[in-house]
C-alpha cells in the first residue's frame, strides 16, 4: 500500500493531534455507530455541526451552505481541515474522497476534529491549533 492509500484509509494506530495522517480511516464508521447512524439520518447537519467545532463558525450559517450545496460544503470542508491540521492530500483527492463517499467523508472529518479540537485562523498562513483535553 502506498503512503497516498494509507493517508486516505488512516494509521488505525492511536491519534496523535500532530500527525500529518488521519486519525482514522475513511471506511472506519465502525468506530463510532452514533456519529455513522446520525450522518446517514442528516449528514449535513453533522456537516455544519464538524465546521463549527472546528472553526467556531455560526451553526445555523454552516447548515445552510451544507443542506443547499452538501458535497460541495464537504469538499470544502475536507480541504479546510487537511490544510488547518497539515494532513497530506491535495485537492483533487478532497474532492473525490467529498463527493463519491460522502457520509464516510463526514464523519471520518468529525471523527477528526473531536480528536485535534478547533483551529483558529488569522488570514491563509496563519492558524493556530487549539487541542481539546
């Protein structure tokens, strides 16, 4: 497997907030039924609700953009927590990872920011991660 596929799957090994993987795998709903049942009831409020703990955006504003336009909220929103946390990946794969997995896609990213915690950004460089504990 190479370091791409391992990236996008997850180490499967205990989080660490200062890795450049994820922390889980795309395909790992297992670890967390609740969050699975509750993304395939309304993944786009799960949606809103993992950008507002990442980046303490109004909730109500997140679950518009997520409900008008899901997979692109999601897209946008991988990306953002890839390059907030410096997860590997590039664009490309954010968008395909947002739009032809969708749900997993949602809660492999709220599985991601329970475990990093919320992130603060002064403009495109500057971001300063918070951890949770």
């Amino acid at each position: 497997m190479d370091d791409d596929s391992k990236n996008l799957l997850g180490t499967g090994k205990a989080a660490d907030p200062t890795s450049t993987r994820w922390s889980s795998g795309i395909f790992d709903c297992h670890a967390d039924c609740t969050l699975c049942l509750k993304a395939a009831c309304c993944g786009p409020v799960v949606a809103a609700e993992t950008k507002t703990l990442f980046a303490e955006t109004p909730f109500l504003l997140n679950c518009l953009c997520s409900f008008c336009h899901p997979c692109v909220f999601s897209v946008y929103l991988r990306n953002e927590l890839r390059k907030g946390y410096g997860i590997q990946g590039t664009a490309c794969k954010d968008c395909a990872v947002g739009t032809c997995c969708f749900l997993c896609n949602i809660c492999q990213m709220h599985r991601e920011v329970t475990m990093r915690g919320k992130i603060t950004c002064g403009g495109p460089v500057h971001c300063v991660h918070h951890e949770t504990g």
